[in-house]
C-alpha cells in the first residue's frame, strides 16, 4: 500500500479528534483568519468554537501572536499568554506545505495551573517509587533501585531469584550490601552522574557471577537515585550461543530471488535462463560459470526457489571467506573434544543445516585441496563425517557450484581434482558479461533506478537514451555489480528534482574510476561536454574497426565477430546501431 493510498480521517473524524484533546489549539491561514478552534480553546477563552471560525485572530484573541509568527516564520516554544483571567502555556508554529511556503500557523496551549500540578507529581519521588515497582515487579531481569543517598528502595522479585536476598537484606541499606567482589556500580553512577556498561561483579551469599548495567536516574535537572539491571553470566553465555545461531542463519537464509527477478531479453542470458529451469526440477549438481558480477547466486536463488526444495534450507557458503583452519568444521561440523575451543556437545556443519535443502558453494574454484576429498565423498556417497568423529552422517543435499575462474587451467595445475571436476560439473550454465548482453541493459537500469529511489529517497522516473548509449560502449570488466556501483553514483550526483539520468550524472567510465571510486568528479558542463566527446571518439574508432573487420572477412560477419574479438550477437547489435550495412 503507497503513502497515497492509505486511508485518511474524514474532517468529522478530524474535528472529533481536535476536540477531544485536553489542549487548545488554534490555527490560522496565511491571512492571520480563524481555520481551528477546538472545544479546548472554547473552555479557556469561554467563547463558542463555532463564533470564532473565520475571524482575524489578532482581533479577537488576547495578547495573540500568530500574526508575528506567520511574519517571521520562527517558532514560539512554552511562551506565557495572558487570556483574560487565565494565564496559558503556549506553542507556536508556523505550518508550511511541501516547498517551504508559509500557509499558516496554529497554536497548542495548556492552563498553566495544570502544568504546575504535573511537574509537581514528576517530581513527586514517591510517585516515582510507585511507578517504578509497578514496572519492574513485572519484569524477568533482575533489578535493584537505590536513592541518591545509595540506599535501596526497590527490588524486584527476579533480582531476589538471582542473588538469593529478600528485600528485609536490601530496603534501607547501603547499595554495596550486595556485593560479594567488586565495586559497587550505584555508588559509581551517583559518583559520576553517567550510566556504567558491562561491569562484572559477584553479588549474594552464594558469591554468583553477573554483569551489571546501571544508569542515573534523573528527575529535571537533579539526581534521584540509580537504577541496575542485573544479568546472570549463564544467561550471557546463552545469548552468545543464540548469537552465534544466528549468525549462522544468516549464511542459512532461505532464498529471495526467483526467476522472475532475472533480467533476460538478450538471447545468451534468455538461452541460461531456459537452461537453468529445465534443471530446477532435478536433482541433478549444477555448475555456474561466469565472470564476478554476472548474477551467479541470483541464478543459484532461482533454481533452489524452482525446486522441490524449496520449502528447506538454501545455504550459501563462500568458499573464500571462511578460514583455512575453520573450513572443514564449518563445513562438516565437528564433534565433543575434536580441538581445543570447541563447543561442547559438537556442532553440525553447513551440510547438515541444508539436509533436505540446498547448499551454494559460492567461488568453488578455491576450495582447498585437502578438502575437495571430503566433498567428492558427499557428491558420491550421500554422506559427511565429522572433524574428530567416525561415525557417518547421511545428508541429502542438492549442490549447486559457482565459479569465475578457469576449472580446467585448475585441473591442469594441480589445484583441482579431475574426479571433483567432473562431479561438479554435470550440468554447467554459463551467464554471459554484461557486454555480451546490452540489450539487457535498459531493463536493469530501470530495476536498478526502482532500487535506488527506494534507498535514496528519489523519485527518478527513467535514463536518457543517451545515457543508455554511453553506458553501451563500455566495456563493463565489473558486469551488473558494476553497473549497479555506476547507477547508484550517478543518481547521487543528481539534483533532488531532477527524474531523468543524463550522461552528464554518469561518473567517468574508465576501469580504475569506475572500479575503484578514484575518478575525480568534474563541473556537470564539463562532464556533459566530456561524455559527449568520449561517445563520438568511441563510436567513430568502432566504426572504423567493424569496417575494417568486415573487409577483411569479405563480408562474413561470423568471420569479423572473430576477428573483433567480440560475439556475433554484439556485432549484430553494433550493426544495428551504426547503421553499418
């Protein structure tokens, strides 16, 4: 549901709103005329709200300032008001609509005599105390409250669990009654007037371990007291164990993308596309190869989100981010006692959380080599052994592997088991470079631009087809990853009003700056001249280059794709756009 279509009050529900406040309130249109007057203001000025809707202000409430404040555009915060007999407490503000213009003012004012009565109750500390032990009582963290003398004044029931005091040992004495080793964090936080974090005592007669968090407890401008929240160290051994969890969750996270989110109107990502569809509805190991950037783990969430398995886990693991020393445990978990610091009980590895699901192997090309034996296994057997077990655990996990290096250089090197190879690769999809692919890439503009406006707050509508030219020529090392880091700079660059991406918002589109963010931003007269002179020198060099090409091949535009060293369909489409026949 939009901003727009959400559902809004009627004036009824308005007016019912304005006069069931306690609050006066009185706004103005930008000619200082009466558009508000709720039943409030009524009761304080004893006039009729209807008599007093569509006069001038300033001549019918006393002492009134709205007229200045629709002059000067300032506020007026807690100003006294004298109207007739009764003195007011009251806020003015202008109202402005969405260009900054003035179209009014309104003020919200309150008897002063009830303000006085409500900071007299603030102040109030055994209405405090009161308010506290209602809160607290409640509530399952252990907590202690002391007054500004250090004394305790409150203890909850969780806290009488924890430390094994009742409130006979603790109400009425010091607050280190309860310290058992260590320095007391009241007497710390009434010391220096700032909450402490993290300290570490042993509280109660039973000496037990806790961490304390206390804060000052401040009533106006003056200290009243402190207020601990007291956590056993077992409980924070649990949560760190929770942490960790989800921690591992996260890499565990169930796929977001499907088939429909893969932009596919060019006829190499359309035929990758096809294939990985057809194998979706197989069990079969699936192989992604293709340059950094190109939308492997997209692929890799679609499949899994296609497959019977979609309702299990999809495990993404990156090959290059996970320790060489931690590698085999993450990955295969490990048992009780396999190596010092690991968690009691073991701990099941990445291919058990996926059992029934499906396991991403993300940059499989550096897998070390130690361990290319341990999942050629799991490819052929079914099944995992833990680090420091020997027991056999089968796993039913669907692998799908993706890579942007060269798996047979691999192979020949040394640094890829052949027998591995061949196991991974039983059904490999490769996904073409963006550069391979522009046609494609009008259409991930525009997903990138939705993308963008959501992040950035914009509301940019479409690319010039200029933009989209210049964007064309380039060569794009870095694919759509890259394309994504260009538009986002680019949309940076343009004014908050501005809706259409020009070539002078695109940053330089030369591999070290586009890259790597080193490229110096130019005046938008220069960009724009730049661009412009960059398209025409680009164009004119490939111009001259497919001619040549295409003499040479006689005219066999297979030939010339080869000799440019570039695809047939990228020729086709320079054809095309040249107008070179």
């Amino acid at each position: 549901m939009t901003q727009n279509d959400r559902p809004r009050p009627s004036n009824e529900e308005l007016e019912v709103i304005l006069n069931s406040t306690h609050d006066g309130m009185v706004a103005v249109d930008s000619s200082g005329i009466i558009t508000v007057f709720n039943a409030a203001a009524g009761k304080l000025m004893n006039v009729e709200p209807e008599d007093m809707i569509g006069r001038v202000a300033e001549e019918v409430i006393p002492n009134t300032r709205l007229h200045i404040v629709l002059k000067t555009g300032q506020e007026e915060l807690n100003q006294k008001q004298v109207l007739g007999d009764v003195t007011i407490i009251c806020n003015r503000m202008p109202v402005r609509d969405k260009g900054g213009v003035i179209i009014g003012a309104v003020s919200v004012f309150r008897d002063i005599t009830d303000v006085m009565c409500l900071a007299e109750e603030i102040t109030n500390l055994k209405h405090i105390q009161g308010l506290l032990e209602a809160i607290i009582a409640s509530t399952e963290d252990a907590i202690s409250v002391v007054d500004e003398n250090g004394i305790g004044i409150l203890i909850n029931p969780a806290y009488t669990r924890l430390t094994g005091l009742v409130e006979e040992d603790v109400i009425g004495k010091p607050a280190t009654i309860d310290i058992a080793e260590g320095e007391s964090v009241h007497m710390k936080v009434l010391r220096t007037g700032r909450p402490v974090r993290g300290a570490r005592l042993k509280v109660g007669p039973g000496r037990r371990e806790v961490m304390v968090h206390a804060a000052p407890v401040f009533v106006g401008n003056e200290l009243k007291g402190s207020v601990a929240a007291i956590h056993d160290l077992t409980d924070i051994r649990r949560l760190t164990e929770e942490l960790d969890s989800a921690r591992r969750l996260l890499r565990t996270l169930q796929a977001k993308y499907t088939f429909d989110d893969i932009i596919a109107v060019s006829k190499g990502m359309a035929l990758a596309v096809e294939q990985a569809r057809r194998v979706s509805s197989t069990p079969a190991t699936v192989l992604l190869r293709g340059e950094s950037g190109t939308g492997k783990e997209l692929f890799a969430h679609a499949i899994h989100n296609a497959s019977l398995r979609r309702h299990k886990q999809f495990v993404r693991v990156n090959c290059t981010a996970i320790s060489s020393t931690l590698f085999e445990a993450e990955l295969f978990g490990y048992e009780d006692g396999a190596f010092t610091g690991a968690k009691r009980g073991g701990k099941r590895g990445l291919f058990e959380e996926a059992d029934g699901g499906t396991i991403f192997l993300d940059e499989i090309g550096e897998l070390p080599l130690s361990l290319q034996a341990k999942l050629l296994r799991i490819l052929h057997e079914k099944e995992i052994v833990r680090v420091g077990g020997t027991q056999a655990v089968p796993v039913d996990v669907r692998i799908i592997a993706a890579t942007n290096t060269d798996l047979e250089k691999a192979v020949k090197e040394g640094r890829l088991r052949e027998d591995l190879y061949y196991r991974l690769n039983v059904v490999p999809i490769f996904i073409p470079p963006l550069r391979e692919r522009i046609e494609d890439l009008p259409f991930l503009c525009q997903i990138l631009i939705r993308k963008f406006n959501q992040a950035y707050g914009r509301n940019v509508t479409r690319i010039s087809r200029e933009a989209i030219e210049a964007l064309s020529t380039y060569d794009w090392p870095g694919n759509v990853r890259e394309l994504e880091n260009v538009l986002s700079r680019a949309m940076i660059n343009m004014h908050y009003r501005d809706v259409e991406i020009l070539p002078e918002h695109l940053p330089a589109l030369d591999k070290m700056g586009s890259r790597f963010g080193y490229t110096q931003p130019r005046p938008a007269n220069e960009q724009k001249g730049a661009a412009k002179e960059l398209r025409d020198a680009v164009k004119d060099a490939e111009i001259s280059a497919i001619t040549r090409a295409l003499e040479t091949a006689g005219g066999n535009k297979r030939i010339a794709a080869d000799i440019l060293g570039i695809s047939i369909r990228n020729l086709y489409y320079k054809l095309k756009r040249y107008n070179i026949t």
